[in-house]
C-alpha cells in the first residue's frame, strides 16, 4: 500500500482488500488458485480415504471460519495469522503428498498390459 494510507489507516481490516491493493487482480487470482488448489486437494484427499473425516471436517470449517474472519480483520498480515494458516494448510497439502504418493504407488505396482504378436 502506499506510505500515506499505511500512516493515516494501517491497514485495510479486510485481508482481501489489502491483498487487491497491495498485488492488484493477479495477486487475488494467485490467492484464490492456492485456496481452490488446497480444497481440491483436500477433497481428494478424503475421498480417497488418505486424510480422516474429522480432520476434512476441520479443514472445511477452518476455511469458511478464516474466509469470514479476514473480512474483519487482516489476520494474514500479521506473523500469528500467518503462523496459524501454514499450520492448517500444511497439515491438508502433507495428506493430499500422501494421497499423490499412494496412487502412484498404486499405478507402479499394477500389471502392464503387454502387446501380443500377431
């Protein structure tokens, strides 16, 4: 943000306006691939059974809450917001690693089909 906004206001209280401000509409886009790139993960994760339901459940929860949250307050702004968020996020991308690597392995120890002569 500009030095003047920062020394009238501080900040924007609206993590997501201070993100449009601060990176413009690609720093959003690049916000918003990471959090659909995470929930996706996340989604395949538990379906696939890698990551347990409660802890799907408190991923879910934890993004509407976080979404909600910095509407009030630029939480991600400060180093106990950004603390918080890499805790949660890690643990989901850490399952969906997890799930990756179990299917590969998966893929790995299928049979080949081979091709007969004719």
């Amino acid at each position: 943000m500009p030095q003047r906004i920062k020394d009238q206001y501080g900040h924007l209280h609206n993590y997501f306006l201070e993100l449009w401000v601060a990176y413009g509409l690609l720093g959003v886009a690049v916000f918003a691939a990471l959090a659909f790139w995470v929930g996706r993960g996340t989604w395949l994760a538990w379906r696939s059974g890698v990551m347990p339901n409660d802890m799907a459940l408190f991923g879910v929860s934890f993004f509407i809450y976080w979404v909600i949250v910095n509407q009030f307050e630029s939480y991600n702004s400060f180093w106990t917001g950004v603390f918080v968020h890499n805790l949660v996020v890690g643990g989901l991308v850490t399952h969906y690693w997890r799930w990756q690597l179990t299917r590969a392995r998966d893929d790995d120890s299928q049979p080949q089909p081979t091709s007969q002569p004719e």
